[in-house]
C-alpha cells in the first residue's frame, strides 16, 4: 500500500497516548505517510520522539513554528498536519499551519474561544483549506446509519434525544499524582473554559448535531467540580431545546466509577426510536412505532451507503474505536485529494463529505461557552 | 397456604389491568385473601366484576363508602383494602377508609396535592394504621441491594445518579382511540398536575431517596407534552441538587419508542459505582475504585439480608415485576400483623421495615407539583 | 379470587424449596387452593409442615398412602394432587393416586423407569385422568412464541439444535457436607440412572421437543462424574441425530461454575433462526435468512395467541421462572375442569393443551435411558 | 512510523477480502511496508491488483514461483511472505518460500493434509525460519487473558470447555450463484477434506489448546452438509476427550442464520470458570467458585502481561478484529527480528511467544482429518 499523501504531526511524541491513536488510525487504511514532526514541547524530547518513529532527522523539527516554516520550503512539503496538542495550543498552531498553505487535522476541543475557532474557520475557507476536526466517534459505521435513518424520516419528527458519554479515570485526583494527562485537563489555563465539558461534552455535542442536525434554541447545563481542589467541571448535564421542539439530554462525566469510556445515543421521534452504546458499537437497535425492535449490524443487510462505505471487515468482526476514527482521517485524506485534483473522486466522496469541519468546531467551542455560562447564572440561556 | 389477613380491594374490576397485578403480587405469598370489593365505577359493573372474582355477593359493595360502612361493621371486617382506582379518588377513598380504621395500600401517585397527602399521613399516623404507597419497584431483591450498599458505604459519598424510567406506550395518542387507560391518564382532572410526571415520575423520585436517601435541596425540570392536544406532559427530565453535593439526573417520558418500560438505576460516588436495569433485574453490577466490575446476583454469593429476605426462588431463577411487587405487600402485611400482636415479629420486620410509607407517597406528589412549577417558571425552584 | 379447584400436596414441607415453588407457582393465579397434605417423609414433620401451611389438621396425613385413602372417601376430596418427591417415589405415589381417580401434577424426571413411566401413561389415559408433567419451562411466554414460530414453518425445515442447560451449584461435594438436595440427586437409589441428566437433562430434552416437535432417530451421549466420588453423571453432552436429518446439540452440566441455572435454546431451519435464553427471558431474537434479526418481546406486538395467553404483565414489566411455571398449572387446572364439564373452556383451552403430559414424562426417562446407555458403550445408540 | 520490515503478498489482489484484512492488520502498527506481491491467479490480474496497491512494478510478480526466484536475488529482498490463498495451494507455495529462504505467514488451514504440514513445520525449523499460521483470534487481548488465567491455574483443573464458532453467510448455496468465495470453500478440490470444519473449525481447535493447553485424547465428530449439492461439511459438532478427563464441546456452523461471525469461549474448572464471546470482544467474565462474577476489562485493572502488551487502546475504547489480527503480525515481526539480531528483543517478545506456530497449524490439519474419520465411522477416534 503506497500513501497517497504525507503528513506531520505536532504533538503526539512518546508517552502520548492520543498521538498514537491518530497515527493507527491513519495507518490503518495506509493512504497517509508521517514524515515530519513537531512532537514534543521540547526540542531534545521531539527529537527523540522522531527517531522512535523513524522519521528523518531532517525533518523531526525542534518547534512547530520551524516545521512549518521549513516545510513549507520543501518540495515533498507535507500535505497535512495533524495536532494532538494539549488545547490551548491548538489556535495558534491551527492558525500558523493555515496561513502556511497546509491542510489541518486539528483535535478537539477546537480552541479555547469561540472566536478564535471561527477565526480558524473562516481562515480555512478563504485559504481554500482542509481543516477538519476528529469529532472520532462521528466515525462509527452504526453512528452513520443512524444519522441516515433520523436524516431519512425514518423516526419521523425528532421529539427526544440522549446523549451520554461517561467515564471514571478523573474520578480520582490523578492530577496531585503527576499524572500529565490529567494534569493538564484540569488545569484551566490548559483545558479551557471546561473540563469534562470540553473534553467529552464537545464529543456528546457534535455527535448529537451530526446524527440529527438539530439546531439548539436555548440549553440549562450545572457543571460540577466534584474531585475536591478542581477549578474545572469534572461532571457536566445539560438539557437543551431544540429548534421544532425536540428536547435533549446530554450528560459527559469523569467520575462515573465502573464506566470507562461509556457513549450512547438514543433518538426518539414520533415514528421510531432508536438505540446505540458504544460497547456494542456493531448494533444499531430501530424500533417503528408499533413495531418490534429491528437490530441492524454493520456491514448486514439493510445499510444506508453511509454504514457501508464505513465499514472494513465483513459482518460480526467487530470494529471498534481505531477503524471509526480512521474513518475521519480516511475522509479528510479524500477531501485533500479532490481539491487537489480539483474534482470530488466519485467512489469516495461520501466519506469526504461526512468528515466533521471546523464549523463543527466552533460550534463545539460555543456549547462550552455557553454551559459555562448558564452554570455559573444557572439559568437557561439561549443559543444565539 | 391458609391466609393470614383478608382485604377488600377499591376498583381494580374487570379489565383493569393494575387491579390483577396487586391481587397476583398479594397471591404470590398467600397471606392475605380478598374477601370484599367495590371493583369499578358503578354498581353494576361492580357486582359483574365481583362474581368473576368469586367474591360473596354480600360483600360486593357498589361503592366504596358502603363498603367503608358495612365492612366496619362486621365482626370479620377486612383487615386492609387496596385502592387502585385513578388518581383522582385517592384522596377521598383513603382518607374515608383510615376514618372507619382500615389499614391501607394506596397507589401512586397518592394524590393530587401535597397537602392532602400530608393529611392522609397525619391521619394514619394518628389512628396507629398503616398507609402504604405501592412504590412497588423498591421490592426488587436487587434495589434493596443497591440500598444496602449505599447506605453501608460502599460507593463512598454520592455524588451523581441516574434514574431512567421510559416507557413508549403513550407515543400516540391512545386517548383519542378509546384507551380507558391512557384516558384518563392525559386528563388533569383525574390524573392531577403530572402526567408521565405523576404516573412514572413518582417512581422514579421514589426509587433514587430509597436507594441513597439523599434529601432534594433543589431542582430543575422541563416538562413536555409532545403528542398534540395533550396538557399533561407526556415526558419530563429534571436535574436535582441534593444536600451535601450530589447531583441527580431523573428522566421519566412515555415517548421514547420502543422501550416498554424501561428502568435503570445508576449510582455513583467517590468510592464506587454501581447500575441495575430492570430488563436484568436480578443482576447489580458494582464497581469499587480501581477494580474490576462485579456481578451481584439475585441469591447469590454476598447479599444484604435484605436482598436475601426479598427473594423468592435460587439463583438463576429469574424473577420479576409480580415478585418485586409481591414483597411491598408482604412487607405491609408484616407491619399490619405486627401492629395488630403488639410487637415486631423477628424473621419478617425486616420487609415490613423497607415498605414505602405515606411520607414517601407525600413526598412524591411534591415532587410532582415542584417539577411542574420549575418548569413552568423555567427556572430551579428549591425544595423546602 | 376464590380457588376453582383444591389440591393436596404429597412432600414439599418445611426446608423443601421446590414444593414453595409449586405453591407459589399454583397461588400465583388464585384458581386452586391447597387443603390437604403428605408433606414430609414422616408423619410429625408433615404435621408440622401442615400446621406451618395452616392446613386443616384432619386432612394433614402421616403419609400418601393415607392421604390417598381418606381422602377418597371425602365428599370435598382433593381434585388433584401435586407431587414433589424426590425422584424415587414418584411412580408409587402418582400410581395410588391415579388408582384412587386423583388428576396427578408430577415433578420430572417422571420415574425411575420407562416401563414405569407407560405404565403411568396408560393408567391415566385408561381412567381418563390428567397426568401431568411439570415441564415448567414450556410455559415461559417466548419459548411458546419461539415453539409456534417453529411450528409455523417460520424457520424453513429446521437444520440445528442448541439446547444448554448449566448450573453450577454441584461444582463441589455438598452431598458430603450434609446438603439435603444434593444428597438424594447423587445417590442413584434416590434420583435414579441419571444425575444431571435426569436432573435437568430432562428438562432440556423436553424444551426441544416442546418447541421443535422433532422426533429422535439416533443419539450419542458423554456422561462425565467430575466432582469426585460421584457415581452418576453431574454433566453430560448429547449429540441427536432427528428424523428428517435436524441434529442436536443438548448439554445439562451442574459444574459450570459462574452459571446459577443457565438456559438457553437456539433453533436453525433453512429459511431463518431464533435464540432464546432465559435471562433475558421476556426476549426472543429471531432472523429470517437475509433480513436483519428482530426482537419479539413479551406483550410486544406480533405474538402467537400462545405467547399472549401465556402472560401476566404488559410488556417491559419482566416475567420470571414463577409466571412461567404457573402455566403449567394453568393448563392443567384448566384441564381438570374441562374434564369435569365435558368440554374445552374455549377460552382457556389453549393453556391447556399446551401442558406436558405423561408421554412427555415417559420420553424423559427414555431419554436418560438412552443418553446412559449410549454413554457406556460409547457408541451412538438408535431411539427406536 | 517507518516499517522495520517488508513483506511480499501471494494471493489476496484486488476482490480478495481477506488479503486486505491481513494488510490492515499489519499497517495497523506500521511496522512491515508491502513491496512485493503476486496477488492473483493470473499475470494480468495481479499487475492490475499491484498497481491498485502501489507496487513497484518490478515487484508485482505473475507467479509464486518468479516471486521467489527473483526477490530472493535481490539484495533488499523481502523479509517475509503473507500467502492468503485458497488453501489448496498452501503447501506448495509455503514450501517454496522456505526454500527459499523467506520467513512465512500462513493462512489456516495449513494445508490440506497433515503429513503436508508436516514436512512444512520441519522444514521452518530446519531453516530457522518464522512458520506462522494466522489463527488470528488468539490475538484477542481477553483471549490472552483467559489462557494466562487457565494456565496459571485461577479455575483449578479444567473439567468442561465450549467453543462455538457459528455463521450464517453459507445457509443458502452461493455457490450456484458465482459466489468467489463460497465457491472455493465448498469444493474439496480447493478446500481440502473439510469445510465449516477447515474453515472456522481449526480456528475453534486452536483456540482451545491456545487458551487451556489441554491435549486431546479421543473425538467423536458428526459432519453434516445441510444445503444440498454440497458434498463438504458445512456444520460440525464434536465431543473431545482430554488427557486429564477434561471434556470438551466444538461446534462450528456456517448455516446458524442470525450468526454472522460468533465466536464463544467457556472454561470450567474446579475452581471456577471464565466465559467470552467475541461480540463483547473486550470483556472477560470469570467466576470463582462460591464467588460473584468479576468482569475484566482490556485495558482495565488485574490484568496479565500478555493482555496489556497485546491492546492498542485505553480502556472503554472498543477494540476489534483487526486489532486481534494485528498481534499476531506484532508477535511474527518481533520473532523475525529476534532472529535476525540473534536474540530476542525484551519488551517484545512476550507477543512473538504468543504466536501460532506450524505446529498449530499441522495439529488444525490433523483435527481435520480425525473429524472426517469419526464422522464416516461414526464412532469415537482415539487422537494418537
């Protein structure tokens, strides 16, 4: 498998889980070649990242601001970077890597303000960019079908919708331990304006939109700090009302003890519902009213295009986490490639399309803003 | 199995669905005997239902203040009645009854006010009778498990919960169809100020206090009546501050398409956390801080006496809604017979001890005219 | 709810956990009382069970024998008798009862002997008499859906059978450590050739031909004794060859530790499949070839009249191991009664025909026959 | 990532599901660069699939046979061969391989007779090279688990093992409707003696001795061929006897409709017992005897070495197929590197010990053949 495209990554250098994530993901379908980095937040631990990974020393930069200076100068200039920072850097990278002609893949949460994403956003569009954010979870084939099916009027109009992304490693005060990633996502300075808010809730926002395209109308959110000595919620629900009178419930936390990594979507109208949980992420469950409940199965009978271009093994060998997440890289990598080509390449297109963008981004920023703002008032604001 | 105790029951007749479950969950045991009934709304159909239940002609009553006046005055009056009648006519039927001196198990919710169920509380409690609310989902072996071990402190202090309770049944509109149920059910003047708030909602506020016995310090609750024409709300989600920190998700809707009547409870606090679904409801899962989950099981290994005293059959015999129900009224019979002997009796007291009394149904239908004020003010309204 | 029917008990006295089964499993439904007794092996612990059940003290006997007698002489006789012995005496008690013109309820294995067990058969049959076996996991709602579904031809010709039934409470010597019910089913004078597969084996047999109505041609069985000292089988695996060309899979095993009493059914034709376990008993999963798998549940919609006459609660409210075992007595109450009269109830008949009959009990102990014989020679042995 | 190694594919071009499958499972961690192939049956097809994947042209190769000749003049020679061919044609092509001098990675069934794989497995360890058959399941992260609690005895002796692999994609005859890859496996010519037994049953057999190490001392087998026409299996079920007295239960089906790809596990022993279904890839459920169930989770707490070193994610981050495949392309390189360096590499060796061998291929073969000579003799074979 020859990569169709090269990449850099900033951040992501040894120890950093998330960083591998990104670069499995994006091997898994071999269309993207790492070959420059900025990895470490020091020019020794970069280097020293680089050589682990086999890049040339040439191009292992000390800074970002060097790699995308020098790479820029090259003829084999990478066609994308991908940023696995901690998020308070991400505007600033995200923005020199933009004005430096550079596709982006940037992590979430997008930015620390709202402005600063829609400053990316807009960036990106006049610069004729990619810049894609890994809202991963959008990424599971089930998720897609799910999307198509509410999309499709199969539960007909939208009336409730829940959202839960629960875990339990900050349940503790790892961040008094030395334990780095928490550390820094508890730290506001870091972090933001959220903490299980901007980490998860971002991801419980964006999959709720992606799968429904609701518009939120006005939300109440109570953020809590519970681990004591925490400035930044460690615990975040929400209720919000959606344009047409839907109703949502989204809850993300990091004290669920006994919950590791816990999502589900649940969507109901008044022609159906339907159920997904991220444990059983090769299950979609679709009820129509009056009907029994059917189980739709990736890559089984009955998928929308969506769920089966999504897919990379035949049914009942189970995907997980790793093939939804390369699902956006596989995305973005179709999306370079036909602005490059200057034409959508038919067979892939769909995944182009479905890959979350920097509106998505700043959206996900807003909703931050926003519970932070309705906790701290507890009260209802509205979303414009 | 000869009875211990006779009963007469307050509607219930023919083709009332919930009258058959409490007479079944009362036969399950075998300790108490129906003897007298006034079954349904009219005479007639009273007496109809009556004879099919094989009820001595001269103690079936046409209504219920006969059957008050009469019963109290046979040497073999009843010992208790149950009152399964819609909403409305809680109040007057069992406030008549603790008048003649009758024990009593009420439905829920137990009223239309807070203040009558307050009275209906004063008034037992001043009679010496029992007053009983069939919050029946507390008699899961598995509930009262969780109880036990929240309360020992296993999960440390609580710091969030989540209590589900969807159903989908009144997803259309049923009422317009000639749906006795449902009718009355989406009606303010029988069913009071709740809809899927007052006939599941209550549940669900009964089923968090009896677990962890937190105290409410405030709330905030959105109410919605998606199917058009409906005044009642047929979904409601509502956040819950709690003394001492916790904070509490509570979801109760009659919307969400195929779930028939979905429960679950999840608990979670510095120490541990633990979940129960009712569709698994003889399984609890436990996890402490840093180990591995745990499955609890109905009569299995490590159970708290009042897990073992609520059980029925060995392990991996499943049991279920009748049974869970069957020990709110074995409990009620232990209280009646230890009342009527002067003191406890050793073996039993423990399930007369966990039954939900008048001031739990009182609270309950607070909670009710709380969440309706919350939201209709939109805004978190304090407990006290 | 006033009794239809009286019935006498013979075992099934203090500390004998299957006879409060029966009880309750009877009492559930109200339609028959329990008035007389021969409840323990000797004449003061039946007293003393007796008095503990509030039976009369006159109808309370010292043994069946007496039982049998006297109460053949009452105007107000027993209609019928349920018997809960270990497997020994079954076939002497149910003889004298049928002689005496009792209708017979009998625990399974039916007898020691096939020879015994026809004899049974032909001696109700010949007094026109209800003889019947207590199947009770034929009467779990969705295993009667699953079997008319079958029947239906919705599965095509059936190809392949999954019948497990594991437990793990004989996992270690209990019978040395003075465990009553352990005792008599390891002792072959007690419980007869088999041991887990007279045992439950039995009961596995009985679910496929229930639900299939497959008839066995051939077998090859394995008896294992893993807990040591042990002369009979505590596991066994049984592979069928069916007429038609269906094969078996069937393993009862009391050693699978982690298992509390797991069953579960598959059933595989040319044109679909189902599963079934009884954990989740109030679901069943069935595929047609090609289609994605849907679930029926219990009370859900597009259920066999089999399944909905099998019910007690709405859907989502969870049926366990008592509802399903009260079925049996249903059906055979309802049974009785239509003998008494001289017709079918048409209401109730289909409970009714639905119950396991002697035929059924005589193919269990021929079963155990087969399954030992083929075990010790080790060759696959013919049914016929 | 810069691949340590490189490696040339036989068979598995353009259509071939499975050879992709094997390239993901190798990018998945980087470290092998496909360079060389001969992919499909004919010269054009494989030009054609090569230039789809990339490759040098002057690597794409018509044949096997020039493949080895000419990569094994050139000086950046590969380092190993993935053949995914129909397995007909394994022998051959391995031998040559290593003949050749090239490391090997075989796909199952070996090869169509022992005696084959025979010669294969002496011929590796004659030449010191890598033979290593894809049973790809073992490289589960819980599987790995499950054997390390077996073999460090937590459930005491073994008594009771199941191991069931059913599908559903042959219930109908693709075959007759130019089906590719049923039409290969349902032909002995290409498939060999067996069919659901060489396909998924030799997965099945391995995953047994990988996880409990046991030996096999006697089988007893049924082969059926349940859709007309065909003369291999398409479903086998068979009883094992263990050295030791352990007793084992293997059924594979490729006609169970429901059934895409279902993979269980279940292991008694004295002590306790552990289950695993590949649906629920990421958990471990093991009991101890007397004990409640503790669920193990990869990633999460108390796991094994080999568990930890063979997960990719955090915990809650479902893991699937390719993931498990991928550990044993990680466990083949490792061991091919060691070999190279003359010692083996510390932190990785634990996955290069864990990798079947040619010796479990030669023993899935043999299973084969016994499976086929009990099921015609229909009697028990003794393994030796």
């Amino acid at each position: 498998m020859s990569a169709e495209l090269t990449y850099a990554m900033i951040g992501g250098g040894i120890g950093a889980n998330i960083g591998l994530v990104h670069r499995r993901a994006i091997a898994l379908d071999g269309r993207a070649r790492l070959v420059a980095g900025a990895l470490s937040s020091t020019p020794e631990r970069s280097a020293e990242s680089a050589k682990e990974l086999g890049l040339d020393p040439e191009r292992s930069y000390g800074t970002y601001q060097e790699l995308f200076e020098l790479e820029s100068n090259r003829e084999d200039r990478v066609d994308f970077v991908s940023i696995v920072t901690p998020n308070d850097t991400h505007y600033p990278i995200a923005k020199m890597a933009l004005q430096h002609g550079f596709h982006v893949v940037l992590d979430k949460p997008a930015t620390h303000s709202s402005a600063q994403a829609q400053e990316l956003c807009d960036l990106a569009e006049s610069k004729g960019l990619v810049c894609c954010v890994t809202y991963n979870y959008t990424g599971y084939p089930m998720i897609r079908q799910a999307r198509a099916m509410v999309r499709d009027g199969v539960l007909g109009n939208i009336r409730k919708v829940f959202l839960e992304y629960h875990q339990d490693w900050l349940a503790t005060d790892l961040e008094s331990q030395g334990h780095k990633q928490a550390s820094w996502r508890v730290d506001p300075t870091k972090a933001g304006l959220g903490g299980a808010l901007g980490d998860i809730g971002t991801h419980a926002e964006n999959l709720i939109s992606f799968v429904t395209g609701l518009s939120m109308e006005s939300l109440y959110a109570n953020l809590q700090a519970f681990v004591p000595g925490r400035t930044l919620d460690d615990d975040v629900s929400v209720m919000i009302r959606y344009t047409g009178g839907a109703h949502g419930i989204l809850t993300a936390s990091q004290v669920c003890i006994g919950e590791s990594n816990g999502i589900s979507l649940r969507v109901y109208g008044d022609q159906g519902g339907l159920v997904w949980y991220q444990d059983s992420a090769n299950d979609l469950r679709v009820t129509k009213v009056g009907a029994n409940p059917v189980l739709y199965t990736r890559s089984g009978p009955g998928l929308h295009r969506d769920a089966v271009v999504s897919s990379h093994t035949p049914p009942g060998h189970p995907e997980g986490y790793l093939e939804a997440f390369s699902n956006i890289y596989r995305g973005a990598i179709d999306r370079i490639l036909s602005l490059g080509s200057g034409g959508e390449r038919a067979d892939l297109s769909r995944l182009a399309e479905l890959i979350p963008g920097m509106d998505d981004g700043t959206q996900g920023v807003r909703f931050v803003e926003k519970c932070v703002e309705s906790s701290q008032k507890n009260t209802q604001v509205n979303w414009a």
